[in-house]
C-alpha cells in the first residue's frame, strides 16, 4: 500500500484532529503518501480531496472540531455514490481509508470495503461512548469534563439560591456522560435511558433531601431519558415546589481542547489504524480494552450489544443520598 485517505464523519468530538495528525505523520514516517478528504463521506463522493504532509497537521492536536470538516450523508447509502467515491480514491491510487466516527461512519466504511473491495480502517470518535467493542471512544472524556465542569459551577449558584437544577447532557440513547459527570460531579440524581426510573420516586427522593437539610439538588439527565423541560414538568406534577432551573449543554459538549486521555487515545489509534491498513486486513476498526488497543472485524464489532455499567450507576446513586 502507497497511498492512503483519512475522514471524519457524523458527529464531530474533541480528539479527532489529533487522530488525523497521528494518522498523517505516523503514514508518512511508513512511507505512505496521505491525503485528506473533506465533509466526510459527501467530500468522498464530490471528490473532495487533497494530500496532507507533516505542516499539514501541525498546530492542531489541540484543538477541538476536525480540520478536515464533517457530515452525515444520506447519499452515500446507496451502492452507485459508493462506486462514485471508490472511482474517485482510485483515481488518486488511494488504497486505504481511515474513517474517524461512530456506528455511521462504520456501516459507510463497511459498504466501501464490501462493495467497493477499499481497505478502511475506523477509529471510534464519537462523544457518546456508545460504540461496544471498546471501552472508551475518541472525545468521551473531554464531553464529560465539559459537562463536570458545568455542573461544578451550577451546583455553587444552586447552593446559594437553594434550588433544584437538572443538568441535560448529551449522548443519544447511551447514558454514559451522564453517569459519569453526574458521578463526578456529586449528583443527587442521575437518570439514563439503560435503566428506568420512577419519577415519583425522584420527586420523593428530592423531598427527603429538603427535610434533611440539603440545600440543593443536582439532577443529571441524559437526553436519551427525556427532555429538561419535560422532567421538570413531571416534578412538579409529582409535588416538587422549589424553585426548579433547566440547563441544557447542548452542542457545548461537543467542542473544545481535547482532554490528555483523549490525546494520547487519538494517537494510539491513528497509530494502529495506519499499521491495520498497511496490513491490508480488510474492513476493520481500531478501539481500547483493558487498557490494550485492539483491532477487530467492523461487522462483529457493530454485532457487540452495548452493555451499561450498572455497578458504577448503583455506586453513583449511594454516593448520591
């Protein structure tokens, strides 16, 4: 293999240009040639694409979003923009594709191997943390430390006016940000979609927290649960009469400097994504376990049923009371 392309797709997450910088000057210290392709699979398809070199990259490992710009393409579904963007890598002599995204971006890799016989390697970089195969996904931490930071400093005007504040995070239909800076963050109340939750019970649990004393309450809410405004609505259906405040963090999760954990992942990934595609193996993805990275199959990883750490959330809520 001599030349090789690296995208991001979906859903933007910190990490992601230090794994495009550790996938360009890891190639081109193998040998490789590298070119980048712009908005993801749309780029791919408009034949968007253009050779990087160590400048290239230079300056970016610490910051958030991709250089490389990103996008969710309805096109690329279907199998005749698959041979459009297999006839424009082969025009370039590109072999070999890394894909930096989550479950989407995968399945796009996956029918550009299959049908397209490319090569393609997929480095998980989605915040949400909800890709099974690996512990840990490319911008995960940074999301939560966003997150934690937010609540630190919500939970210092909470105090001070007494209220209740539920905290909305990010994450889809996986409850991991929420667990985790709702851990962090010293939570009263941490509700995800894995695990279902009597509201009442919430509401009765944050009336024991009053006669006891406490002066605020936390709530983390995963977005996968419900909605803010639709939470606070049930508490006070469910008798709550304090003062009751919403913040959603939206798209603030999203950005920003990468974390050190999010760092030194993103270059131990473009590392083995590189080494995988220069092993020809095929459609394959890149990902942590047990602190060892790994490489395995992308259709029997996507295949892995996402489990929820139960024992942390059961620890989360003790620690909570």
């Amino acid at each position: 293999m001599r030349k090789i392309a690296v995208l991001t797709s979906g859903g933007d997450a910190p990490g992601m240009n230090a794994a495009i910088r550790a996938v360009t000057r890891y190639a081109i210290y193998k040998g490789l040639e590298v070119y980048g392709i712009e908005r993801g699979y749309t780029g791919l398809i408009n034949c968007e694409i253009r050779q990087l070199d160590r400048r290239s990259v230079s300056d970016i490992v610490q910051r958030g979003g991709t250089i490389l710009k990103t996008s969710r393409s309805e096109e690329f579904q279907h199998v005749e923009y698959q041979k459009i963007a297999a006839d424009n890598l082969e025009a370039y002599g590109i072999e070999g594709v890394v894909v930096i995204g989550g479950d989407g971006s995968y399945r796009g890799a996956k029918d550009l191997s299959d049908n397209c016989g490319i090569v393609t390697v997929g480095v998980p970089g989605t915040i949400d943390n909800d890709l099974a195969y690996t512990d840990y996904t490319l911008g995960f931490d940074t999301a939560v430390n966003t997150a934690l930071s937010a609540i630190n400093n919500l939970r210092d005007t909470m105090t001070s006016h007494e209220r209740v504040c539920i905290v909305e995070v990010m994450g889809r239909k996986c409850g991991d940000i929420a667990l985790y800076a709702g851990l962090c963050g010293g939570a009263e109340v941490i509700l995800v979609p894995e695990v279902k939750s009597d509201i009442s019970q919430v509401a009765r649990s944050i009336a024991i927290n009053k006669r006891k004393g406490k002066s605020s309450d936390i709530i983390v809410l995963a977005e996968g649960f419900c909605r803010a405004g639709d939470l606070k609505e049930q508490l006070r259906a469910n008798g709550i009469n304090s003062s009751i405040k919403t913040t959603e963090l939206g798209y603030i999760q999203r950005g920003g400097a990468p974390t050190m954990q999010d760092r030194v992942l993103a270059a131990q990934f473009g590392v083995r994504a590189v080494d995988v595609l220069i092993e020809g193996k095929g459609s394959r993805v890149v990902g942590i376990r047990n602190n060892a990275i790994i490489d395995m199959d992308t259709t029997e990883a996507l295949a892995i049923p996402r489990k929820f750490n139960q024992d942390l959330y059961n620890c989360a809520n003790i620690l909570g009371q």
